[in-house]
C-alpha cells in the first residue's frame, strides 16, 4: 500500500504484519473516553486536512531527534538480540518475542494505522471517530487496517504514551518517556502535545510485544511497526533514510476484537470512469465479478455499460474488460477492452468477451473464464484462448470441448481435481438455459445440477440429485476446501449447496423476498448476486442486489448482515455495517473481504 518512495515499498509486502500507534486527550481534563472519542473525530481530523509538504530535514534535526531517542531508551527495556525473532519467521512472529499468557487485565484498546499517499508519513490512532471521520473525508490517507493493541486505561506496569502532532508537516509523535515529553515541549515550539494516546509498557510484560521505532532522516518524520520481519527488513536494506532508534515501547502482543470498517482499496464512489491509477485515483464503471490470482492480485470484471431490471438481466453487463488491481490498489488493464464486445480470442485488449465474466484461477496463475457462450482460459500474461463451446454459437449442448455449447454463462468455479463448474441464467429464451454445468480434465461437458435439456420446464425450484435439481437463474459461485459448490439462485432468492457428487440443498433463504437474517428457510434475501466462500471458516459470503447489503452464511445455514443496510442506497466508510450500493462482486484474501459497489472496490476485515 506504501508507493511514495521506494524507502516506503516494504509494507506493500508486510501489510499484514504491520503495526504502529493512535490518538488521545489529556487525563487532567477527566474526561470520559467517550468525549475523548469526540475530540479525536472533530478537532484532530480537522488539524490534519491541510496540505503540508513535508520538505528535507537539516542534519542538526536528525542529531536533536537522535538525542531524544536516547532519552526513552533510558526509559524503557531494550531487547537483547536473542529475544527478537529471526527474518523470515512466520507472519504472526509479532507476537512471539516476548508474549505469553496475557497477564494485563486493563481494557484494550484496537489500533488504526493509516498511509499519507501525498507525503508518506502514516498515521496510528486507536480512535474510532477519527478512523471514521479519516475513512470519509480524506482520502489521501489509506486506510491500513487495526495494526495492534494497546490498553485503554492504565493499571499496574501500565504508562502512558503520548501523542504530538507536528503542526510544521503535519504528522505525528508518540513516546512513551515523561521525560522526552517535557523535553520536545521545551525545545520545540512546532510540536503540539494532544495528550495519552493510550497506554502501553516500558518492560517486556506477559502479553507485550516490542513496538520498534524508526527516524525518516530525509523528511523528519517517525515511524513505528510491531513486526520484527518488518523492523529487520527496514533495518537491513534502508538503514540510510530510516534510523532505528530502538524499542519506544511495549504494546499488547494479542490481535484481539477490533472494530471493523469498511475502506476504500481503489476507484472512487459515484466517479465513473476507465482510468489505469493507483488507489482512489483509479476509475471503474460497472464492476461485476471478481477473483484474486495466487500472486495476490486481484481481478474484476469492468464494463462500460450495464443493464438494469428486475428479470434475469440484473447486473448484466456489456462490452467488458477484466481488470487488475495489485496489493497496491495500482489498477492496469489485462484483456478486453471497453470498445467492443464479442467473442474474439487473443491477447490483452484484442481479445474481446462477450458479457458477465466470470473468473477463477489455478495455483499456477493461469485463469479461466466464463463468457457467456464459452469457457475460456488466460494465461498469465493475458493470451486468452477458448477451451469450451464457441465463440459464434449459443445453446445448450454437451460434448467434448467445441462440440459443446452454453447459454447464457453467469459464473465459475475449479474444484481440487481441476474440474471446472459453470452456472447458465438465460431465461429471455424461449427454451431457457439455468443449470450447472461441469467441464471435466479432458474436456468433457456434461450437466452438473439441474434440467438435463433445454425445455420451458427447466427454471423452478427443486433440491435433489443432479438433474432433478432446478434452479432459477443461478448465478455466482464459489467453492470450499471440501468442494463443495455454493450457488447464488438469483430469482429463487437461496443460496444453493451442491456436493461433490451433486446433491443440491438449500444453504438458506426463500421464495419470497426480504432482508430477515436468521436460521436456513427463516432468512431472506432480496436477490443474492455476489458470492464468495471464505476457504478457513467455510462461511458463505453473498449480496443482495436489492438490498444493497453483504450476508454472511455459516455452515450450518445461519444468516447474519455484517455491511451496509437493507435498501439503504449509497456507500459510506467507517464502521460496520457502512453503506453499500449493489454489490456486483466478492473477493476474500488475507482474512479480508474485497466487494465491488458504484465504481469502485472496498475491503473490510472479515
């Protein structure tokens, strides 16, 4: 997520891992942590909407800071090397140098970090008002994610940590030191003391994790992570621009329960367009599915134009392009093109695709798609080529590869064998297509789920064996790590599960539409479009078109809302449930949840 200098590329690669700090008000006011709360949201966020360039700092800068780092190594317990954990050791390894079993019983407290995109300073605040009022306001700051814990209030071990802003270049300071506070106060008239952040330790406790601290020499600024992989890698390979001024403090080695919020990765709300950039300075149009690559980049299906309407043709797009956004946010093209819309094989933009496009990707990054009359694949390096059906011939007919024809084509899955599953939706025909079909290894096209062969009896409901299954308009799909396949049966309002040997049941909902969560046939859906299956817990995650809302289904058929409000029209960030608008696609990475709503992709901590 870090792309201002190249100092700053390490978290692109550690964003899991990162850590730091975050705001608060002084004790001797008595305030509650409620007001607190108030104060960060208004007058904190305000002092940081200003437009500061942070410019190069003077060598006798670094030395006074070097020097005050000093003070608060006196003041708090350094590591010996023994007790950091090696490079390269696990992504949790934050938590292994000094943790135990947690033995502080003060409440804790969920740290926010954001990224400055315009200066690359970060900010740490464990305030939910300011994160919120941040989320919505400002979008030079990216949001990063809850990067640690520390404690809400003190209790025995416990100190205060405390927090300046830098009203020169408008970034933050924490320590920890009473000592180094009053000095900054008395020597540098430009730092405003905001008072505790939070509270954290000067000893290596139970519980505790060292929180490192670093010194931009060129631009002045400070930097804190909790990861020893990250502190060892700036340590190793940017010892020039960040300086390493030691352990500022221990911070609670547990993740805990954070608040969730929903942040913007890339493109912007109620901003169309087709624009290649990075984050929030991306434009999309209409984004439908999505899926992320071994690699860690992520795909979606951008259209320039869609339509609308309470039949089958919800969310149907035309004339699509598959986009791809890195860890980043930096949005690229990788084939099709916005200028056309047929079935043309080739490579980046002169392959063409026809519609709704679906994808899923092997471990090798090789993808395969969807397209409405075919089954196609794409190489890493965007060659896409037709594996499945034709690209001039639509129906409905099993065989061997080209022999094969589709109808209608609306989503796409692999299991562990490699067997590719598609869902039809083309209920326009007089004869309608609204099965699942499975394309073997070898090539073969047979009917997975639902009618055998094209008649006007084949859009119903039905659970069952294979092809006395009925489906009407299934959609989506995804698959879990027992493969089982998880359907979005758009018009029958369900979630469908099919097993490995085809036994269709239904997950959840029911005929009529609503918004009720609850058990199986007891909620409601208001037209389930997106789906996506988280592979550790096997919940279910799907949206509602109509509803404007993300639904999350357990194993056993349990249905709860976690974003947005029943037709409630319009995104919002901050915290959950936020604001959504239809949701054409899901993605889930890294214990995150990526959906794809009004022009752009927003993530959300699962």
């Amino acid at each position: 997520m870090v792309r201002v200098t190249r100092s700053l590329t390490l978290v692109s690669s550690l964003c899991a891992m990162l850590t730091a700090c975050g705001g608060g008000q002084d004790p001797s006011q008595a305030k509650s942590d409620a007001q607190v709360e108030r104060n960060l949201g208004s007058t904190n966020a305000t002092r940081l909407d200003t437009t500061h360039t942070i410019s190069d700092v003077s060598v006798r800068d670094a030395q006074i800071w070097a020097e005050r780092a000093a003070i608060n190594r006196a003041e708090v317990e350094q590591p010996t090397e023994a007790a950091v954990p090696p490079a390269g050791a696990a992504p949790d390894e934050k938590n292994a140098a000094t943790a135990t079993t947690k033995a502080i019983t003060a409440p804790e407290a969920s740290v926010y970090r954001f990224l400055n995109s315009q200066t690359g300073s970060h900010l740490y605040t464990r305030s939910v008002n300011e994160r919120d009022t941040i989320l919505n306001t400002l979008p030079q700051y990216r949001f990063e994610g809850p990067v640690f814990g520390a404690w809400q209030a003190t209790t025995a071990g416990l100190f205060p940590v405390y927090r300046f802003a830098n009203t020169a270049n408008g970034t933050h300071f924490f320590t920890i030191s009473e000592t180094e506070k009053n000095n900054v106060l008395a020597t540098a008239p430009y730092m405003h003391l905001e008072g505790p952040a939070y509270y954290a330790s000067k000893t290596a406790q139970a519980g505790t994790t060292p929180l490192y601290r670093f010194y931009h020499l060129q631009k002045g600024f400070h930097f804190y992570t909790a990861s020893a992989s990250e502190n060892q890698y700036i340590q190793a390979n940017l010892s020039a621009t960040y300086k390493y001024e030691g352990v500022g403090y221990y911070v609670n080695a547990s993740i805990g329960n954070y608040d969730r919020a929903l942040a913007s990765f890339a493109g912007k709300t109620n901003a169309y367009g087709n624009v290649n950039a990075v984050g929030d300075q991306a434009r999309f149009g209409n984004l439908r599915n999505m899926a992320f690559s071994p690699s860690g980049d992520l795909y979606v299906t951008d259209a320039e134009s869609s339509q609308e309407g309470p039949s089958s043709s919800v969310g149907y797009v035309h004339r699509p392009q598959i986009r791809r956004v890195s860890a980043a946010g930096a949005v690229s093209p990788f084939v099709g093109s916005w200028t056309s819309s047929s079935h043309t094989d080739g490579a980046g933009s002169n392959a063409t695709l026809g519609g709704n496009v679906a994808m899923v990707f092997d471990s090798s990054g090789t993808g395969y798609l969807g397209d409405s009359r075919t089954v196609r694949m794409v190489s890493p390096a965007g060659v896409v080529t037709t594996i499945a059906g034709s690209l001039s011939d639509a129906d409905y007919v099993n065989g061997l590869n080209s022999a094969a024809r589709f109808l209608g084509i609306r989503g796409i899955t692999r299991d562990s064998l490699g067997n590719l599953y598609v869902s039809e939706c083309y209920a326009a025909a007089t004869y309608p297509s609204t099965q699942i079909r499975k394309i073997s290894t070898t090539g073969v096209v047979t009917t997975f789920a639902g009618a055998a062969s094209r008649n006007t009896n084949n859009a119903g409901f039905a659970d069952g064996q294979g092809t006395n299954a009925r489906f009407n308009c299934p959609g989506q799909m995804d698959i879990d790590a027992s493969d089982n396949l998880y359907v979005a049966d758009e018009a029958n309002n369900r979630i469908r599960k099919i097993t490995p040997s085809g036994l269709v049941t239904t997950l959840a909902g029911q005929s009529a539409s609503g918004a009720a969560d609850g058990q199986g046939a007891a909620a409601s859906f208001r037209r389930p479009y997106a789906l996506a299956v988280d592979k550790a817990t096997g919940d279910v995650y799907t949206s509602d078109w109509w509803g404007y809302t993300v639904r999350r289904i357990t194993p056993a058929g349990n249905v709860t809302t976690v974003v947005g409000a029943d037709n409630q029209n319009g995104v919002s960030f901050g915290s959950l449930p936020a604001g959504l608008s239809h949701v054409g696609g899901l993605a889930i990475r890294d214990n995150r949840l990526y959906i794809a709503s009004l022009n752009g992709i927003y993530w959300t901590n699962l």
